[in-house]
C-alpha cells in the first residue's frame, strides 16, 4: 500500500505541499487533498476587488486543473480532527492518515465584536470585498477607518494598504477633501519587525492625511450612531468602516483540541503537534512568524522535506526558517517590498525595499508562477 498523505485545506500551504511531494514522489504517495470550496483566491486580489480594478468572478481560480501525479484533490468540508489516530471525518466519509498536516488558514471570529458582520463591513472574505466595493464607490464625504477587532491577524500590511487605496480612489473622484481616513490597530507600528518599512508606511499616511492609531483595537461598531468603539473606552465617528475581523483557527481544528488562545499549538521549528505524524502548517499555527501565504508556503516546503525524510527510513532534520518576502502597496501605482525573518538572528528583523517598477513586475511575477506551479495555467 502506498503511503497515505491527508492535507487539509488547499490554500498557499496545502497547494504548496501537495505539489512539492508530487514533484519530488510522484505516483509512489497517495496524497488526499482535501477542499470545501471550488476555487483559490489570492488574498491581495480582495483590495482589488474592494476598489473596483477586479471583479470576484475574475479572482476565482478553479481547483478543476490542479491535478498532479499521485495527489487526489477532494471537494468535501471537514466536520472532525482524531490528531491521535491522524483520522479526519468529512461530510463525504472517513480519511485514515500514514501523515496528517492541516492547512486550513484562519477564520473569522466576529461574535466579540457586535456590529462587525461577515460579508458586510468587512474586506478579508470575497464576500465582503465585493460589497464594499459598491460602498466605497459612493462613499464621498464623512469618516472612513480601516479598522481591526485584534491582532494576530492575515497579511499585517493589509490595513495600511487599504487605506493607501482608498486615499488614491477618494483623490481620483474629487472627493478626498470632505473624507478622513484612520486605520485602528492594535500593533505599535505598521510593520514591527521592520523599522524601516513601517517609516516608510508612516510617512506615507502623513502626506496624505491619514491618521493612524496605534496600540488599539475596534470593540463594537454601532452603525445607526455611526460610530466605532474603541478598547480604550472611547468612541469616534465612523461613517464608513472596513473591519478586519478578529482571526483564529476554524472550529473544526478547535473542537479537535488542536489549540492554545485560538491557534494550534505547533513545534515553532518543526511545525509538529504534540501528536505523532500530524503537523499544521500556515495561519492557523502558532509559530510567532507573519500569517500571510509566502509563510505558508516555506512552512509547507518544511514539512514536505521531513516527510520526505520519514518515508526513507531518515531521521527529519528541516527547519521552518519563519522567513519571507512581502509586496507592500504604497499608493499612487508604487510597490515595495519586505523580507522579514523571525528565526535566524536574536530578534526578527525585516529589509526594506523602496518602491521601484521592478517590484510591481515581481509582484505579477509572484501570482503568475503560483498559477503555473498549483494550477497548470501557463
Ligand atoms: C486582504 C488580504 C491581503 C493579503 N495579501 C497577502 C499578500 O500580499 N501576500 C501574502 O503572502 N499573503 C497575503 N494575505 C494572506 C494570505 O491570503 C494568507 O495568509 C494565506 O492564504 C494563508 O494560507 P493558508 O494555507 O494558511 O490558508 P488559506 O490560504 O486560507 O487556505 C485554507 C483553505 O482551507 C479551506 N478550508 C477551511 N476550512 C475547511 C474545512 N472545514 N473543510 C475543508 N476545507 C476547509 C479553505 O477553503 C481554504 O482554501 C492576504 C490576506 C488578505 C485577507
């Protein structure tokens, strides 16, 4: 019998594993790839989406051509998590596991947060982005704040760009001068690991107007007052509000006992659970590194090669490098670019590179060859 290999979730870190043991297993694995949804969608492509430059069906990209030697991608929803007997249930049946990683990303917790509703104010699911798409485009006098319900969260520039966007959309129809723009959030600085990218970041909002409150996190948004509330107990005006939801992991890897404070207790360096042969890898764990895709993705190159090592009698010496680089929208067409790492110095660091046109050619680089390399489109 072929080794069984389980994967939950084909987000950047399950695609990513499935395709790495493909290339380097071929047919010798039986790889079950396991995927509620129909289809992929690059996080960034959301603020594409929010500002009217991509439509959600543009965005969508089937999982009907992901298909790889020896991987078996499965549309059913994972119900429940045996991490002991690496057995994992589904609305479609019963998958036993030789090795069992998770990768189901992070969810969203809104019920501590009243007033904030998926799919409404909020742009971190398509949903969401879709509709306040139409919101943002008549949106054209009052307070608009890009505001998050906790931290950690997806993507920590995310915000900052969102308001860089909406800054440059307000310009472009005339309306800038009657809108504020504020980002709450709950991290000192835009970017803490780099210095330097959260300046840049800084100095941006300053030229343009845009407040940025640091330390703090959005506690209620009370629409027919229009206002938000804030955990240092005051309130603002808010007559346009783009919520980040407060993250965690999905329910079903909670209701497996999979977590600690609402992320999965991982090996920061190995990424294993405390449970033999079952790892998590991607935004759903607690490795102290940035939840955003590249790190899913390296995190998935790291299991890869210790499973790897495991099916030949090795003993798995891989370390998860908590490193990556991030394309950061800076407004105005320009991108820049950090390369952050967690783990091989004292304390994490991040490089900044300014923005240049290269950096907007890299970053279309970025979702062209992961389209290739999951999807086969070329
Ligand atoms: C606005 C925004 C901008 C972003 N920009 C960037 C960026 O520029 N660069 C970057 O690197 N990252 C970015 N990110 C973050 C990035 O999208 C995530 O960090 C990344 O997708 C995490 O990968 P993952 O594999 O851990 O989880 P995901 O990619 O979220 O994949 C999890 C998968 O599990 C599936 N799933 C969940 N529950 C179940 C279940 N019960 N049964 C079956 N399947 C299930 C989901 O459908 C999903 O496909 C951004 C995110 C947002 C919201």
């Amino acid at each position: 019998m072929k080794p069984r290999i389980v994967i939950l979730g084909a987000g950047f870190g399950g695609l990513e594993l499935a395709t790495a043991l493909s290339e380097t297993h071929g047919d010798s694995l039986a790889v079950t790839l396991i995927e509620r949804s129909d289809h992929f969608v690059f996080g960034f492509s959301k603020l594409d989406v929010l500002f009217g430059k991509r439509t959600a069906d543009a965005v969508r990209i089937s999982y009907a051509t992901v298909v790889k030697p020896g991987v078996r991608l499965v549309r059913e929803t994972v119900t429940a998590i045996d991490a002991a007997n690496r057995r994992v249930t589904t609305d479609a049946g019963v998958h036993d596991a030789d090795y069992l990683v998770i990768a189901l990303g992070a969810d969203y917790d809104v019920s501590q947060t009243p007033g904030v509703v998926l799919g409404d104010n909020e742009f971190y699911t398509l949903e969401g982005a879709t509709r306040m798409r139409d919101v943002v485009a008549r949106f054209d006098r009052g307070a608009a704040v890009v505001g998050l319900c906790g931290a950690p969260y997806k993507c920590p520039p995310a915000p900052s760009e969102c308001a860089l966007l909406l800054h440059d959309q307000l310009e472009k129809r005339g309306v800038r001068g009657a809108c504020s723009i504020a980002i709450v959030s709950p991290l000192s600085t835009p970017v803490p690991p780099s210095p330097e990218t959260s300046a840049a970041l800084l100095s941006a909002f300053a030229e343009r107007g845009i407040e940025y409150l640091a330390s703090t996190r959005v506690v209620a948004v009370d629409r027919a007052r229009q206002v938000i509330k804030l955990d240092n107990g005051t309130e603002r005006p808010c007559q346009l509000f783009l919520g980040i939801p407060k993250n965690r992991a999905p329910d079903v890897v909670i209701a497996a006992g999979l977590t600690k404070d609402g992320w999965v207790t991982i090996d920061p360096h190995t990424l294993e659970t405390p449970f033999a042969g079952v790892w998590a890898i991607g935004d759903l764990a607690n490795t102290g590194a940035p939840k955003a895709g590249v790190f899913s993705e390296v995190a998935a190159k790291t299991v890869a090669a210790n499973i790897g090592a495991l099916l030949r009698g090795e003993t798995p010496t891989a370390k998860y490098p908590g490193s990556g680089s991030c394309y950061i929208e800076l407004g105005a067409e320009r991108i820049a670019r950090v390369d952050v790492d967690f783990f091989s110095g004292p304390k994490p660091t991040g490089r900044f590179y300014p923005p240049s046109i290269a950096l907007r050619a890299d970053k279309e680089q970025f979702a062209t060859t992961r389209r290739a390399r999951w999807f086969g489109q070329r």
